[in-house]
C-alpha cells in the first residue's frame, strides 16, 4: 500500500473527492437539499482527500525522497488535446516537493472546513425575504451549502495544481482557484465592498496570470512543452540557455545587431521573469498585493484558505516547482544566484519590509494578518531568489499552518464579539449579515475612528484572553510562531532563510546582503505588529461592552485551532540544523533538508554550516519587537488613547502613509484603472463618431449620389423610355380597331389570312 | 442511395422542404410546433453525421458530386459537397442553435408567425450550405443565400431602428461579397477550377494533381486583388475591425432569436470561409500581408474589449465582445502563415516547435468558432430571456444589482456564460484562446518581431475582457444589493432551463476535455498546413520547414 | 381493289360540306349555330384525309399497311366531341350570366 508508484497512479483520487463533493453539494443546492448535511460532504471529501495525501506523503519518507526527485512518481498519462505531432497530456507528478505540500494542503483544509461547519452557521439566519422581511431559511441554507461548495472547488484546484504534470494542467487549476477566491470574497456580495473586493482580487492576479501565461506560451515556443520533467532535463534548460541574450535574439530576428534595455539578459531570465508574474499576481508580491487585504471581505474560513492553505501558497509552490528554470543559468549548482532571481529576490525583500510596515498601522484584527501574509510570502520569494530553495519551501509548509492558526483564531474573536455585542445591544444582528458596515463615521488625519459596532476592528477589543482562554493560548502560540520566537515552527524556517542569506552574503552577493537586512528589519516590525494586536485585542480591559461579553466559541471551532496550534508549535523541529547548539543533532541532523534538498533537474542543496550570528540578529529582532510592542501597547490600553501611541511616535502624516498602504489603491485608482475607463470611453467614442461615421458617410454619400442618379435617370434615362412608349401607345390606339370582340369577325379575318397565304403559297 | 451516401444534401435541403411545409399550415401553434419538430431533423442528421465522420482518417468525407452547369469548355460548376474536421462541427453548431433559437421564437413571436419561422428555414438552408460546400460557386450562393432572411428577420421583427440596422447589415455584407463575386471571377480564369479542394487535401472526386492553388507568387497583382477581395468579404462578415460598425447595430435592433443565430453562426461564415478558401488559395498573399492583418487582429481584440467595456447596453456589449473573440480567431488564422527567420536554422527541434505553433494557430480559431458559438449564443438567449419576457430593460445600470439573488438560475447561467466568454480555464473558451496564443507566441517568437508586438500586446485583451465582464455583468448585474425594481421576477422555467443546458454543458465538456473535439479538427488542421506549405513550394517535413525565410 | 368511284367525288362532297359549315360559322348569330357550323367544318376535313388516305396512301396497293388517314380521321371526331363539350359548356355559362347566346352581345374583349 505504501509502494509510491501505485500510490501516484491513483493519485488523481485526491481531487477528485473533493470535486465529488462540490458536485454532490451543487445537487443538493439544485433539488433544495442543502443545508448542514452539505457541510458533512464537504469534510468527508476533503478528509478522504487529506488521507489520501498523507499517505502519498508517507511513502515518499524513508530515503525514498531523493529518488523520487530524480525520476518523479508519474502516473499514467491522459492525452487532453492534440498538439503538433503529439499530444498535450495531463499526469500526476509526485516528489517530496509535492507530497509535503499536499499532505500541508490536506490537514489544513480539514481543519478549515471542519472550523467553517460552525462558523458559517450564521448563514442560516441571515437572510430575510425582501416583501415579508421574515427570515428566509431555505435561502440560508442554500447559501451555508453554497459555501462548502466553494471551498471544496477551492481545495480540488489547489490539490490538481499541486499534483499538475505539466504547466498548462496548472494553469487550469490555477484559474479554478482565482475563480473560488472570487466567489468566495464576494460570498457576501450584497455588501457593495465585498462584490468590489472580489473583482479587484481577480483581477489583480489575472493581470500577473498574463505574465504566466506569455511564460507559457514562450516555453511552448522555445521547447515545445511544459511538462515539468521534459522542461527540466539539463538538455531543456540548456536549450533555453543556449538562446542566448535578449540583444542577440532580437539581432537575429532582425537581421542586425540591436541594443535594448535589460538587453544583456538572457532569454531564459525572461522566461522565468514571466513565469514569476503569475506568482507575484496570486502570491501577492508588490507592486500586485493589492487584492489581498481587501479580499478579507470574505468570511474568515476563507482568509484561512486563501492566506494558508491554498491560494497564496500556490504561488510560492510555482517558483519552486520551476525553481530550476528560474536557476538555469547554473544547473550544477542550484544555489547560485541566476540573472532572474535578482528580481525575485528584490521583489520578495521589498515586499517583506513593506507590507509588515504597512502592517503597524492597521486596525482590522484581519488586514493585520493579511499585510503579515504578504510579507511573509515575501520572505518565501526572496529565499527563492537567493537560491534557499529548501528553506523557503519549508517556511511556506509552517507558514501554512501558523497563518490557518491566526486566522481561524482571528475568526474566533470576531465571532465572539459579535456575540458580545449582539448581547449587549439587543437587535443589533449577526454583523457580518448586515448589508454594511456604515463607512467609518468621520476619519481625523485620514486615519478612521474606530466604528464601535465594527468587531473586527481591534481598538473594539481587549481582554479576550480571560473571556476565550483556548482561542487566546492557540492564537499565541500562532503569534509566536510567526514572530519567530524559538523553538516555535517559525523561527526555525525564518531562520534557515536569514542564515542562507548571511551564508551568501559572505560569497559577496549584494542581493544577499539586501535580503539579509530587509529580512531583519522585517523580522523586528513583524514582531511589533503581532504584538500590538495580541496586546490590543487579549490584554488589558475590555474595550467595548461587546467584548467584555464574548463568549468562548464552539468546540467545532476550537479543536481545530488546538490541532493546527501542535503543527505550529512543533512542525519546525524537522528542520533544525545539524549544527544547531544542544538539539541539532539530536532532533536527526535537519531531516527536512535531506528530505527536500533535490531538484527535479538533477541538482541538489548543500546545507550551510550553522552560524550562530544571524541566528541571534534575528533572535534579538524579534525580541526587540515584542519589547517595543509591550513598551507601547502592554502597559497601557491603546483604546483608551485618542491617537494611536505609534502614530505619536513616529508622527502623524507618517502614521497615515502606513494606514493609506502608501497610497498604492489610490495611485492605481488613478492611473491604471481610470486610464483604461478613459481609453475604454475613447475608443467608445471613436466607434461611434470616426468608424461608424465613416461608414454612415459612406451611406450619406451613396445616397446623395444616388439622387443626382435619380435626376439623370429621370430625365434622360426615364425619358428616353417615355419617349419609346408614348410611340407604341400612338400606334396601339391606332390598331385597336381591329379588336372588335366580335368572334366571328375574327374568323372572317383568319379564313382571309389562310386564303391569302395559300395564294401566295400558290403563286 | 444510403442515408449515408446523401446525408449531406439532406441536412442541407431539409430546411427548404421544412420552409415550404410552413407555408402549406395556417395556424400558428401548428407552424411553431412543426418548425421546432422540423428542425430536429437536421439536428438528428448533423450529430449522426458527426458520430459518423472518421477523425482517423480525416480528409473529405461523405462527399457528392455531379456536375452542374457546364461554362464552355473549360469550366464547370459542380454541385459538390463534403465535409472535414472544420466543418462537422460547425453544421452541429448551426443545427443545434437553430432549434434553440425556434424554441426560443415559439414563446416570444406573436406577429407574423409563419413567415417569421419560414425564413428562419431559409436562414439554416443557407448557412448549412457553406459549411458543406466544396465549389467555389455553391459557397458564394449560399454565402449570399443568408443574408435576405436574416435581412427581413431583423427588418420585422427587430427593435425601434431596425430598419436602420437591417439595412445597414444588409448593404455591408453585401459590398463584402461583391469584392467576393469579383475575385471569384479572378480565381476561376487564372486557377481554371471552381474547386475547393486544393494541393494535399483529401477528396474521392477531385485529384490533388489538378488542384493548385492560386498563383503562389506573392508580388502577383491579380492574386494579391483576389485575395484582397476575399479577405475583405471574410473580414466584414466576422466581423473584424474596421469593418465591425454593422454588428453592434444589428445585435441590438434584432429579435434575440437573430442575434442567437448571427453570433453563433453568421459571424463564423466570414471566419470559415478564411480556412476554408482564403488560406488554401492565397497562402502566399496572406503571408506577404501578415502583419497588416495581424495588426487587424490586434486591433479587433484589444480594441473591440475596450469599446465592450464602455457599453452600458446588454446587448451591445456582448456584440463588441463578439469582435473581441473574432479577432483571437484571425490572430490563430494568422499565425499559421507568419513568415519567421528560424532563430537557429537547421535545428529540427525549433522546426518541430514552429510547425507545432502553426498548427495550434489553427487549432484554436477553429475551437474558438465552435466555443464562440456556444458562449455567445447562451449570452443572447439569456440577454433575449431577461429583456424580452422578464424586464424589458437592457441598461446595466437600471437592470443591475443582486440578479444572482433575485433570480438565483437564471444568475447561475449567466455566470457560468461569462465566465467561459472571459477564457476561465475549464470552460471552453480558455481552450480555444489558449491554443491561439501558443501559435502566435510560438511563431512570433521564433522570429517575427512586428508579430511578437502584436501577439504582445493582444494578451492585453485578455485582461481588458476579463475587466469588462467582470464589472459590467458580473458585479453590476449579479452581486450587490437587489435591485428592488425586479424583486419578485420570476426564475427561470423548466423549459428555458433545457435550452441553456446543452450549450452550458458543450462548455464544460470542451473546456474540460478539448480532445474530444480537437480530435476532428487537428488532422484536417494538418492537412491546410502542408497544403499552404506545398503552395508556398516548402517542404512539409518538420526538419525542413526553419529554411522558409532565410533571414534578409 | 380499285375503287369505281373517282377521288374527286368524295373531294367535291367535302368542300361542300367545309364550304356549308364556313357559311354557318360565319352568318349564325347564335353560338350554337356557329358551333355546329364548325363541326361540318371538321367532318369536310375527315372527309378528305379518310379519301386521301384510300386513294393516294399506301394502301392503295392493295394491303392496308399504313393508318395514317383513319387515325387522323379518329383523332379529330375525339376532338371535335370535346370541342363541342367545351363550347356547349362555355354558351351554357355565357348563357347563365348574359341571358343571351347572340354573338354579338359578347364583345367584352374588344380593344
């Protein structure tokens, strides 16, 4: 049972449950069966699913990994269309990469689903029929069964893509996820913001889907395939390599020598820099993050999925599924840096540093958690672009299971206080139900007063930890897991990064250099955000009447904050370096490196001897972040306070550029999508008056034309034909007298006619 | 005298005899019952005949062939058809929406009845016609054939200005198929062959021998005029930018039965009639002006998503669209021609991906015809099914808001419709737009800079697609607080359920699983390949094909 | 078998008769007299073909091979049975409308 190569064959089971299950729950919905039973399906399919996975993962242990790397578990193939002389097929690729990305994928969403079964149960109450006003249950069991629907498609994408063969396979899973995110940030869409949020979501990262998508298409051109083992053959990529520079390429197309731009790079780098455009599209890597905080319009299940479980994490996955691509410039030594992976790395690091920033001066409990997902998937794509390929995997795998944590717990307190507050002011309903929040009241220095009927946001919080002691110790335990605090998952993933970037920084690498500072910095601002919102949503007194009136959630709710809190807690002890002081060796001398440190290509990672420096700097970073944290949150209750203690340090207008997001909504507001309304209107304009005026005056000149026509026509054509009939008419007139009626006059004259011509005949 | 043997002339006259058995019955019940039942007949025939057709083999099959009026010695108008791999499916599209669209008429046209219905019969005749046609002559009559009763159908029974829109469509397509008569003319006395079947393409009654292609000397006059004529007559009939302006009009002022038959297949005459006579006639002309028509393309698709996306009219907007989607189709069209300087001569791999990017091109117009027609035919049928019963309100903007609740099927379909019209992978046309940019992208980039620009910045259209119906349907018709003007509207009934469901379901079963689809159409992709190749005197082999442009 | 009597006798007897029926048609004011008047007009003319044919026909050799004359003969009687059915149909409808069969009352088709 445990033989890999027949677990791969049937590996294709693994979405298919899930999509078994969105289809059973879409029959329900369409017979009007749906309801608590659709929750059922949904976690037995994604329990099946997550078995399945598990078990696949099981296999590939034990030695197995690093032959699986070089020759991938393949299952049979399924032709999906005709392409040149082949075919375009469809397969099932496994190799520790895989494998442990899907069995994270699997315990994740089960635990999601089995949390979102209680979470949603506000559905079944929150809609009202629009004539009587009465609640309208069958709808709100029809939309509690819609969402399971949802998130199965959700997890059957991610699973399919993590399980893809080749690249278009994908791209096609990839897109089943944009569509889910869609449908599920816009789950409420009869709140304006979140039918808005949705579109921005998906169109954000259909925009970087276009850098996937030409990456594609130029694989196709250049190799004639995308399957990943074909594409990452030493032959492939030294095929791409062999291109040569974009000036030389661009040379040979046009016959002479030419110089661009960026012209010295190889056409492979660009390749892998649009392949890297889906990743920064759906993993939400500046200048594209945009969708992601506003995709917490979504019901939290679903921040957990799209932040953990599935949808960011696909794009991270993607890098390192086409890691060797990105690297082809140095096939024998996987961890050299490569012309594209300095953009990656640039990118990643100046996500990282930016969205935790921009993270300090947020007020709703869950964009907190969504800049922290940025940043830390920043922190994944810049380990790729230094070529510590296993050390971000790894951090995307604990990433995974902190950020649910988070979440899920955020979830928890929202649910709570609503509880709370629902208590407090009788009438006031389930939140989140309600068609929308009032726009803040009145907003001082463009920073918004806190709504006191908002309960995600956190200046309506504090002294949750008494109210929710399980919600508040698994939360923490989430925190300092992300905070990299030792011995927590964290730290040991956002360490090996740090430590590989100090490790190339020694090689002399500026980009190294880059990351290892930005990484840190990073790392401290991280630690005082997450402790500015431990402090200000557990600690102190409450806030608000609603939250001294939460409520503990449902056991349904809990326990799988509890099962995701040992992953946190724990998951991170795989990874500990050999080296590591007292434990390193004892824990199996970092069993996760040996487990993932090979490439489909070939190559394989060393790992880095244990220095004990960036260890510590990152250590101290986050330690000095929770002081500062403590110093300006701790002591005192924030809420209490009319302006916020880090905006009377670091100033307002400073504080408000942090709250804005540095203007980047507003700036694409103003350029990107106002540009393309205006072209759009343009170009409107330009059918109606230019082309279809042109062809309207083609018609005006026919017809003018057409009347000159008709004067000659009826003058000297008409005429000429009058003139013939009026000549007929007269010699007509004239001969009429020979029709007399009379039949035998008639035959008089026919008996002459014979008579005449048998005369002449005669004669 | 099998069915079999005939199969193709009866798909096609069945219509007729269909049309005059209406003009035989009074009553209007009976006239809408038989024309649907009618109907079935046809569709019975087309999809026994898709069962039917060999895909292995590929090639002209079921063909027919008399000779039909002698022209002195020389030359002969056949009465010949056939059908290949591009045309099987097109017939099914065409029979499929026809009994849609009279379905559809049954509930909604009350005045006029049976001519209404009888020139729907001619309509099918004529369409069905061209798609089965292997004579230069009988194309062009059935060409023509279509456009009188799609003429009076949006003249009568159209919107506020149909005269304006009918009129306008009539003349437009009209000075398009006279510039067609004209290089008709042209290709008979310089080929000596009414014939549609040329080089290496298969057929029983035609030998390949005899079949040349017109003059494959690109500098020629005459060719470069014929062509000319017929890319123009194709050009406006698909319509492509700048000849689109008749289409929008003629959308929104016909009965939505019309703009279900114009988009789903009036549109795919101009785009069949360039695979089906442009290219194996002029693959030479058409490469020497590649990247003008490649330009078109761009401009249609980029262009044509722009002005969809500043219409506030259902109906129009959908129609822009359509020049959107059309112009994916020219761009694969045009990619299978595109002279490309080998960025390595003489490397069998780089021929192989050349070839293989080509053949994609065609792949995926002729995937996009069919996906096309099925994604904008459910669009007007459920556009047709709001408007015409429901609301009688096109304007987003006063029909919007919380439809999806309101009229939770009804929202299902939609949804699902436009989601497949933006390219989502698993529906079909994700497939279709997918195999037209890896042609473009496959030749472009192996070496035509102006056509990498172009290929470039078509993908473009992508997004601004994805934008406009994303806003304009999605957002502001489906999600967001309900509209409390159509509270109450009735959903969808049964009956309107299953005529949706069989374009949804082509939708979901081409998206998924294109195989079962480019199965028919790739043989006979690689045949118009290698006969385009023989015409421009290029080996066919893979290994030879990089030494096409040597570079200047 | 030579016949005794000449050929013209049987001439002179139908151009008598032709002649008489050309009067008729002629002079008759009634229609049907007109009618008839064709109809001795035919038979002078079956006359001379069944004359013609026993004199001058190939029979006249002595065997009856060819029929020329008799089916001619044949031909015309069935015609002039169905031309008299016609015209007696189309007086008699004339007659129904006009209250008249004077032929100079139907002049509705002059010029």
């Amino acid at each position: 049972m445990f033989d890999i190569a027949s677990l791969a064959a049937n590996a294709w089971l693994v979405p298919l449950f899930t999509a078994l299950a969105f289809v059973t729950i879409l029959i329900q919905i369409w017979t009007g069966r749906g309801g608590r039973s659709s929750a059922w399906v949904a976690i037995a399919g994604v329990g099946a699913s997550g078995l399945y996975s598990v078990v696949v993962f099981l296999a590939t242990l034990g030695g197995r990994a690093e032959a699986l790397s070089h020759a991938p578990a393949m299952s049979r193939r399924l032709d999906w269309l005709p392409l040149g002389a082949g075919q375009l097929s469809f397969g099932i690729l496994i190799d520790p990469l895989g494998a442990a990305t899907l069995a994270m994928v699997g315990i994740a969403c089960l635990m999601i689903f089995i949390y979102a079964s209680a979470y949603m149960a506000g559905e079944f109450t929150l809609y009202t029929d629009p004539t009587t006003g009465a609640v309208d249950a069958a709808v709100g069991r029809a939309r509690y069964a819609r969402f399971f629907a949802y998130v199965s498609l959700f997890a059957t994408g991610m699973f399919g893509f993590v399980l893809s063969s080749n690249l278009v396979q994908a791209l096609l899973f990839w897109e089943i996820m944009g569509l889910c995110s869609f449908l599920l940030i816009g789950f409420w869409n009869f709140k304006p913001s979140a039918a808005q949020a949705a579109k921005k979501a998906f169109m954000t990262t259909r925009i970087g889907d276009m850098g996937l998508f030409i990456g594609i298409m130029m694989l196709f051109a250049f190799l004639g395939t995308t399957d990943y083992d074909t594409l990452m053959k030493p032959a492939s990529l030294a095929r791409l390599q062999g291109i040569g520079s974009i000036d030389g390429w661009l040379g040979g197309m046009l016959g002479h020598a030419v110089h661009v731009p960026l012209g010295s790079l190889s056409v492979a780098a660009l390749v892998a820099i649009c392949l890297f455009g889906g990743s920064v599209g759906k993993s939400a890597q500046f200048p594209l993050h945009v969708w992601l905080p506003d995709a917490m319009e979504g019901p939290t299940p679903v921040s957990a999925m799209i932040h953990a479980a599935t949808m960011v994490s696909a794009g991270v996955f993607l890098i390192a599924r086409l890691y060797p691509i990105f690297s082809s410039a140095t096939v024998d030594h996987p961890d050299m840096i490569s012309g594209p992976m300095y953009a990656v790395a640039a990118v990643g690091a100046l996500t990282a540093l930016l969205a935790a920033t921009i993270g300090m001066a947020q007020y709703d409990i869950k964009r907190v958690l969504a800049y922290s997902t940025i940043s830390q998937l920043g922190y994944m794509v810049m380990a790729l672009g230094i070529g510590a390929y296993v050390a971000a995997v790894f951090h995307l795998l604990t990433h995974a299971f902190f950020k649910a944590l988070l979440f899920l717990g955020s979830g928890s307190v929202i649910h709570g206080v609503e509880h709370g507050m629902h208590e407090a002011h009788e009438g006031h309903g389930h939140d989140q139900g309600h068609a929308a929040h009032p726009a803040h009241p009145s907003t001082i220095l463009g920073v918004a007063d806190a709504d006191p009927h908002d309960p995600q946001d956190m200046r309506n919080m504090g002294g949750l930890g008494k109210r929710m002691p399980l919600t508040y110790a698994t939360f923490l335990a989430g925190t300092l897991a992300l905070t990299g605090i030792p011995v927590f998952s964290g730290f040991w993933s956002k360490d090996e990064i740090l430590a590989d970037a100090f490790h190339k920084m020694g090689d002399g690498h500026w980009i190294a250099a880059l990351v290892w500072v930005l990484g840190t910095a990073a790392a401290f601002v991280t630690a005082f955000y997450m402790a500015r919102q431990v402090f200000m949503v557990f600690a102190g007194p409450p806030a608000t009447s609603g939250a001294a009136k939460a409520p503990e959630s449902a056991p349904a709710m809990v326990y799988p904050l509890v099962v995701l809190s040992l992953f946190a807690v724990f998951l991170g002890l795989v990874g500990v370096p050999t080296a590591f002081p007292l434990i390193g060796a004892w824990l199996g001398g970092n069993p996760f490196h040996h487990y993932m440190g090979h490439l489909l290509s070939g190559g394989s990672f060393e790992s880095h001897a244990f220095n004990a420096l960036p260890a510590l700097a990152s250590i101290g970073a986050a330690a000095s972040g929770w002081g500062l944290g403590y110093a300006m949150y701790g002591r005192r209750p924030a809420a209490a306070r009319s302006t916020d203690p880090l905006a009377s340090v670091i100033g307002v207008p400073l504080f408000r550029l942090l709250y804005r997001k540095y203007y980047v909504d507003e700036l694409y507001q103003a350029t990107v999508i106002r540009g393309s309304v205006a072209l759009s209107n343009f170009d409107s304009w330009l059918d109606r008056t230019a082309i279809d005026g042109a062809v309207n005056g083609a018609g005006w000149i026919g017809e003018r034309s057409s009347r000159v026509n008709n004067w000659i026509d009826s003058r000297v054509v008409d005429g000429t034909v009058a003139l013939v009939a009026a000549v007929s008419g007269e010699m007509s007139r004239w001969m009429r007298w020979l029709q007399s009626g009379r039949i035998q006059q008639y035959l008089l004259l026919a008996f002459f006619g014979v008579l005449i011509f048998l005369a002449m005949n005669v004669l | 005298m099998t069915l079999t043997s005939n199969i193709l002339t009866l798909i096609t006259f069945l219509p007729l005899v269909g049309m005059i058995i209406l003009m035989l019955l009074r009553d209007d019940r009976v006239i809408k019952q038989t024309a649907i039942y009618w109907s079935l007949l046809p569709l019975a025939l087309s999809t026994y005949l898709w069962w039917m057709y060999d895909k292995a083999a590929g090639g002209f099959q079921f063909e027919q062939f008399a000779p039909w009026i002698r022209l002195g010695d020389q030359f002969t108008i056949n009465f010949h058809v056939g059908v290949d791999g591009f045309s099987v499916p097109l017939i099914f599209l065409t029979c499929l929406l026809t009994t849609i669209s009279l379905w559809y008429s049954a509930g909604v046209i009350q005045m006029r009845v049976k001519e209404y219905f009888a020139l729907f019969m001619l309509l099918q005749a004529g369409m069905l016609g061209v798609f089965v046609s292997l004579d230069l002559f009988m194309f062009y009559v059935f060409f023509e054939v279509g456009l009188v009763p799609m003429y009076f159908l949006i003249g009568i029974w159209g919107g506020p200005r149909r005269e304006y829109a009918a009129i306008k469509f009539f003349l437009y397509t009209l000075a398009g198929s006279v510039l067609m008569l004209l290089s008709l003319i042209s290709v008979v006395y310089n080929t000596g062959s009414f014939s549609l079947v040329r080089g290496d393409m298969v057929s029983k009654f035609v030998s390949p021998a005899a079949a040349i292609p017109f003059l494959s000397n690109p500098t020629g006059t005459a060719a470069t005029l014929a062509f000319v004529g017929f890319l123009v007559a194709m050009l406006i009939k698909m319509p492509s930018f700048p000849f689109h302006t008749w289409l929008p009009d003629a959308h929104v002022e016909a009965p939505t039965a019309g703009s279900i038959i114009l988009a789903g297949v009036l549109l795919k005459l101009g785009t069949y009639g360039m695979v089906r006579v442009v290219m194996p006639l002029f693959p030479s002309a058409f490469r020497a002006m590649a990247i003008p028509i490649g330009f078109l393309a761009f401009t249609s698709i980029v262009y044509g998503a722009l002005v969809a996306m500043a219409q506030w009219d259902f109906k129009k907007l959908i129609a822009y669209s359509s020049v959107n989607h059309m112009g994916y189709v020219l761009l694969g069209l045009t990619a299978s021609v595109v002279a490309v300087t080998a960025a390595k001569d003489g490397d069998a791999q780089t021929a192989a991906n050349i070839l293989q990017a080509r053949q994609a091109g065609i792949d995926g117009a002729v995937m996009q015809m069919f996906a096309h027609g099925i994604i904008t035919g459910a669009l007007f049928l459920l556009v047709g099914l709001i408007y015409d019963t429901r609301t009688h309100e096109r304007d987003f903007r006063k029909l919007g808001g919380g439809l999806w609740r309101t009229v939770p099927r009804y929202g299902t379909f939609l949804i699902v419709a436009a989601f497949a019209s933006l390219g989502l992978p698993s529906l079909a046309g994700f497939v279709a737009e997918f195999l037209v940019f890896n042609g473009a992208f496959g030749v472009a980039l192996n070496g035509n800079l102006p056509f990498l620009v172009l290929t470039g910045l078509s993908v473009l259209g992508i997004v601004f697609t994805a934008a406009f119906i994303l806003w304009k349907i999605i957002q502001m018709l489906l999600l967001g607080p309900q509209n409390e003007t159509w509270i109450g509207t009735p959903d969808l009934t049964r009956s309107e359920m299953f005529m949706l469901l069989p374009l949804v379901a082509f939708m979901f079963i081409y998206g998924l699983y294109p195989k079962w689809l480019l199965d028919y159409i790739h043989p006979t992709t690689t045949q118009l390949v290698t006969t385009m190749d023989t015409a421009l005197s290029l080996p066919a082999a893979p290994d030879a094909a990089s030494a096409e442009a040597p570079a200047p | 078998m030579t016949p005794t009597i000449a050929l013209w006798w049987y001439l002179l007897v139908a151009a008598a008769l032709f002649s008489i029926g050309l009067f008729g048609a002629l002079s008759r004011r009634n229609a049907v007299g007109v009618l008839m008047g064709i109809e001795l007009m035919l038979n002078g003319a079956n006359v001379n073909a069944v004359a013609f044919w026993r004199y001058t026909g190939p029979s006249s050799g002595g065997g009856l091979t060819g029929m020329d004359g008799q089916v001619f003969a044949i031909m015309v009687i069935a015609l002039a049975a169905a031309e008299a059915a016609v015209g007696l149909a189309l007086i008699i409808s004339i007659y129904r409308s006009q209250q008249t069969v004077l032929l100079e009352d139907f002049t509705s088709l002059h010029g």
